[in-house]
C-alpha cells in the first residue's frame, strides 16, 4: 500500500499505486497518477491531469502539472503532462501541462531537471535528458534523446534540440540545433560534434569520423543551408545513419538551424 504522510493532501480521485510515497504537507490533485515507486517529498505537488511513470522523484517545492500559462488554453479542457519511468524533478522545478486535449506534454524516460528548471506546456522530451538548474523551455519545445544542457540557458518556444547534442552555460537558444551539435553563446552558435554523447550512445571511432565530416560540411564549407543538405546526399555518407538523422533533422526545421 502507499506510504502517506498524515499531514499530506490526497484528493479524491487520485491513483497512487503500490509503493508510491508522499511526505509531509505533499499535494496531491483529483486527476492525478502516481505508478509505482513514485515518491513525492515534502511540500512536493502534483496536480492536473498528471501521469507520473514508475520510481519518478518529486522533490521539495516542485510543482509538476501546473496548468500552463499559454492563454490559448480554455478553461475545462482536460490537458495533460505524461512522463516515463525514472524521471527526477529537483527542488523549485515547474513543469506545465498542455494546452490541447489529448496532447499531452510528454517526458520520456530517466528525465532530470535539476533545481529552478522549467519545462512549459506541449514540450516533449525524449530520454535520457539533463535539463541543468535554472533551464527554461518554452512551450513546444521538442528535445530529442540524450541531451545535456547545462546551466541558465533559455531555450525559445517550438525551437528543436536534436539527440546527442549539448548545450552549454548560460546560452539563448533562437533556431534549432541539429543533432549530436555542441552549441553554445548568446544566441547559441555550433562548435563541433558532441563526441561523449555519440560515444555513450554506442556509436564507434569510424561513426565518429563520418560525424565530424557531417559538421565540416554543415558548417565548415561556407555552404548555405540548401548546399549543404544537397552535399549531405550526394556524399560518400549518405546511407549512414547519422547523415540520414542530420538530414531528416535540417529538412524538418520550420525554425531555421543556427
């Protein structure tokens, strides 16, 4: 059974499963799901229509299914938030729920947002993502698989981080960066390949190579957008399939790719 704290808020309607815990002076909403291995700390809130996955953390002060703050949202829609497994939420995090029934905002599986961060209503991430203390999503934000972004950096409603790609201190983030890209400055710039990330994610020395030949042609040949992608194509990579994800990834982008 649930392990709740005598002074926690439980309201009516909420569905804690086995496991699940509860501090002291917890919130936690009607339309609210906890999987098990949930714990929220004290003082932590839950609330909209929120689906926790299995051994989420929730800690001090987070608020997680807030309602968003977009004001195209009408009162009564039952918008959500769904994350996956493993997902922490640090102290102070807010974490918004949709706009748009049946969309939920989504988080995918081991999720960290460390303290003060801030996910906005329709984001979706992937897995295996670090949001460093004090980031800041706009709404419609889409953060591919393994991405790191590190401190105080503000990322731009419907702008794209693709997978692998990393984002250093204290960036502005205006377009979308391509995959497995480290950028960095204000507005974010490239700098090279997030060569860790790849390699972490099981890519060998010889993908590596076809990755920094992908970056030297994206950014390193003085070629415009559509030069590049054609480059891209016609290249002798252009079955890899880190080619085929830049590619994808450019020819998506309704932003423009910093």
């Amino acid at each position: 059974m649930p392990n709740i704290h005598p002074t926690a808020i439980i309201e009516s309607g909420a569905q804690l499963e086995d496991d699940v815990e509860v501090g002291a002076y917890a919130y936690i909403g009607p339309d609210v799901t906890l999987k098990a291995g949930c714990k929220v700390h004290h003082h932590g809130v839950v609330e909209g229509a929120t689906t926790l996955g299995e051994n989420n953390q929730v800690f001090p002060f987070a608020s997680i299914g807030g309602l968003t703050q977009d004001l195209k949202y009408k009162a009564g829609d039952k918008v959500g938030l769904l994350t996956g497994a493993d997902c922490q939420f640090r102290e102070y995090v807010t974490v918004h729920t949709a706009t748009v029934e049946d969309h939920p905002t989504t988080l995918g599986h081991n999720v960290v947002v460390l303290a003060y961060g801030h996910i906005a209503h329709d984001c979706i991430i992937g897995n295996h993502v670090v949001l460093s203390s004090q980031t800041a999503l706009g709404g419609h934000c889409i953060i591919g698989d393994a991405v790191n972004i590190a401190w105080g950096s503000a990322i731009h409603q419907f702008c794209r981080i693709g997978s692998y790609g990393m984002l250093a201190g204290m960036s502005k983030v205006t377009q979308d960066i391509p995959p497995f890209i480290i950028a960095e400055g204000l507005p974010a710039d490239p700098r090279t390949i997030n060569k860790i990330a790849l390699k972490r994610n099981g890519y060998n020395d010889d993908d590596i190579m076809v990755a920094r030949r992908i970056y030297k042609t994206m950014y390193r040949q003085g070629l415009n957008r559509s030069q590049a992608l054609e480059a891209l194509k016609s290249g002798n990579d252009k079955d890899h399939p880190l080619n085929q994800m830049m590619v994808e990834f450019v020819e998506s982008s309704e932003r423009g790719i910093i």
